[in-house]
C-alpha cells in the first residue's frame, strides 16, 4: 500500500468540544466520506500531553489546531503551561487582561504538540504563525515589511496624553486604540481627539478603580466623551496597545464596510462584507453581513483584483499554515485597499459559500492537495 504520510485519517482536533469551528468541521469530514474526528480539549491536552501523540498510532494523520476560544478554564490551563500566576482569574469570563501570557501559553502548547506527535503528522498551523497573527503590533509590521497597504501605526504610548501628543504630532485626528492581544474586536477603542471634544466609541465597559480601573467587553457599543474617554483609552492602553490611524472606509448602503476574506491553502475563498453605522463593523457588535459581489460590483475590477493578489501574497509566505483570514477594507473611491488584521482562526463564516461549499466543507475538500505538497510519500506494506 501506498500511503501519504500526514494523511487526513485519523485527524484529530486540538480545541474545544462543542465549539462551533470543532463541530463544522468534523461535521464536514463525515460527509466528506472520511472518519470521524477526535477532539481533544486544550486543557485536557496541557494536563497530560502524551494523550495526543497516542490518538496517531500508525504514525501518521491530520491535527487539526482550532482556536483555544475564551473560556476561563482554558485560560487557566495555558497561563499554567507558561508558568504563569492565574490566582486573579475568578472565572469573569467578560473582562479584559492583558493577553501576552495567554498567547505565549497558546504558542507553547502549539510547539509542545509538534513534539509528541509522530513526525508523519501533519498540522494545519505552526506556533510561530499563530504567535505572530495574535500579535497585533508584529502583525502589522510583518504587513509592512512585504509592502501590503496598512494603516499608518503610531509608536507605543503609555498615556492618553502620550498618544494625545503623538497623534498632533502626526498630523491625526482619529484612530484605533486596540489591545495588542485580542480578537473580536474586545476593547478597541474608535478615537477622535478634536478641538470640539474627545469622543471614543468602544464595546469596552470601564469601571474606574485602582491604577487604571478594570475593563469588561459588554457586546454592545457605547460612547465615551471627555474624561471618561480619557479614562477608557489610559486603561487601554495600560494593558499594551496597538495604535493605527483611522483610515475612511468605502461605504455599502450608507455605511462604512470592510471584508473578511479567508485564505485556504494559499487562495482566497469565502468572502463576508461587514457593514456598520458607526466605526467598528464587527458582527457580533452590531456589524450587518452583505454579499461580497455587491461590493465588487461597484469596485473597478483592478482593484479587486488587487486586493485579492496582496492577500495570496501574504498567506503565501506562511505555507505551512493551512488557512487565514484577512481583514481588509476598499478605501473612499473603492480604488485602494488597506490591511488592518490577519487572523490565524477566522474561519468561522456563517452563511457563505465558495464553489456551492462551506468553508469547512471547501477545507476539508482541499487538505488532500495541500498534504501531498507538503508532505513526502510513505511506502507500507
């Protein structure tokens, strides 16, 4: 017989049982025709390790690697991999810390799982990667290096007077206040600093205390004024900060739109607008989905094209990670794009096909080719 070595049986799921992107995707294999995926929690994986390399014992197979989610629990188990004092967790799911711990836990239980599985088996993300997408900050650098259109990004501040000086400094008015781990947009702050006021629109809930006070993400956005913005973005940014200017983005409807475009074994496939009527489209936010051809329509087709290209290019340099998914938005004219994210875990796109699939369905039909390229032939009785 031959055999792929890293082929799709068995696969196994590094994640969270009963989470959605777990779910769609092992729901996808079984109609694919393939056996059913293992899923393996993270805590459970960090509490006894060589659980996972046992689940492959012919040596080879798929590990899928999905997202850890937000549960304090995990939480817990990652900032214990990382030696990490987790004493102040009291399982308040909503608020907001400073997450390099928690993405440090993330990378090292990555790079442990690359250790005590087979070397026949492949992963569909590398730690490195993943550390990378996480990291705001180094993200946008890494953008910039390969020359992708980005936000103009402001040296790290310590203050809102800081930022304050920094943002006269650079000519700005507005900006995006966003803490440098983090995902779904939990504690972004929309900034203007004008001479009429200081307005900053977030879903970040400040509750003033000690030092800087405490941050929870409520879900729903709200606006600060004066002092307590003030307030809202010196919390922020004390907890480590990402700032970027704030670059108009084209309109769909009447509000401002942008685009998650998710990248599969190096190519673009499903495509979600994001439409908003304020500053932040985030779906679960108040964001309103739109069909990405309604966008393209009005777009000059260079353009498009353009934007499509950058995304192939940047995915490109990352081929051992199986798929990403890019925020990205048209600019005022539709003639330019800009890059705000990459996201290691953005697959979960509700209601989107590419080619008459899902976008579990659409990976689970492309990991054959994407294994073969990247992983030698092994031969077996």
């Amino acid at each position: 017989m031959i055999r792929a070595a890293g082929s799709i049986d068995p696969c196994v799921i590094l994640g969270v049982a009963g989470d959605e992107r777990t779910e769609g995707f092992g729901a996808a294999l079984v109609r694919a025709g393939h056996p059913p995926a293992t899923v393996l929690d993270y805590a459970r994986f960090i509490e006894a390790p060589e659980r996972l390399g046992a689940l492959f014992p012919e040596g080879h197979g798929l590990l899928r690697i999905d997202s850890p989610g937000g549960e304090p629990r995990i939480r817990r188990a990652l900032l214990r991999l990382v030696g990490e004092n987790d004493a102040e967790d009291h399982g308040e799911a909503t608020r907001l810390r400073p997450d390099h711990a928690v993405q440090r836990g993330l990378t090292a239980a990555l790079r442990l799982a690359r250790r005590v599985v087979p070397p026949g088996v492949a992963l569909t993300h590398e730690a490195e990667t993943v550390a990378l997408f996480y990291d705001k900050r180094a993200c946008h650098a890494a953008m910039t290096a390969q020359g992708l259109p980005v936000p103009r990004a402001l040296p790290p501040a310590a203050s809102f007077d800081a930022l304050s000086e920094a943002m006269r400094a650079a000519g700005l008015t507005r900006v995006f206040v966003k803490p440098r781990f983090g995902s779904g947009a939990a504690g972004i702050a929309a900034l203007t600093v004008a001479r009429d006021g200081i307005v900053a629109d977030s879903a970040a809930e400040h509750v003033p205390g000690a030092g800087a006070g405490v941050l929870h993400h409520s879900h729903w956005m709200r606006r600060y004024r004066g002092s307590a913005a003030v307030a809202l973005v010196d919390a922020i940014l004390a907890q480590d900060a990402h700032v970027e200017q704030w670059v108009p983005k084209a309109a769909l409807d009447g509000g401002p739109c942008d685009l998650r475009v998710l990248v599969v074994g190096g190519e673009p496939a499903h495509i979600v607008v994001r439409k908003a009527r304020g500053s932040i489209t985030n779906l679960d936010l108040g964001g309103r989905r739109a069909e990405a051809e309604a966008l393209r329509a009005l777009a000059p087709p260079a353009a498009w094209e353009a934007m499509l290209s950058d995304c192939r290019l940047f995915a490109r340099l990352f081929p051992q990670t199986f798929h990403v998914a890019f925020d990205v938005a048209l600019t005022v004219g539709l003639r330019r794009h800009v890059f705000f994210e990459a996201n290691a875990f953005g697959d979960l796109i509700r209601r989107v096909r590419h080619e008459g699939l899902d976008p579990y369905a659409w990976q689970v039909a492309r990991l054959p080719g994407w294994l073969a390229a990247r992983w030698p032939v092994e031969c077996a009785a």
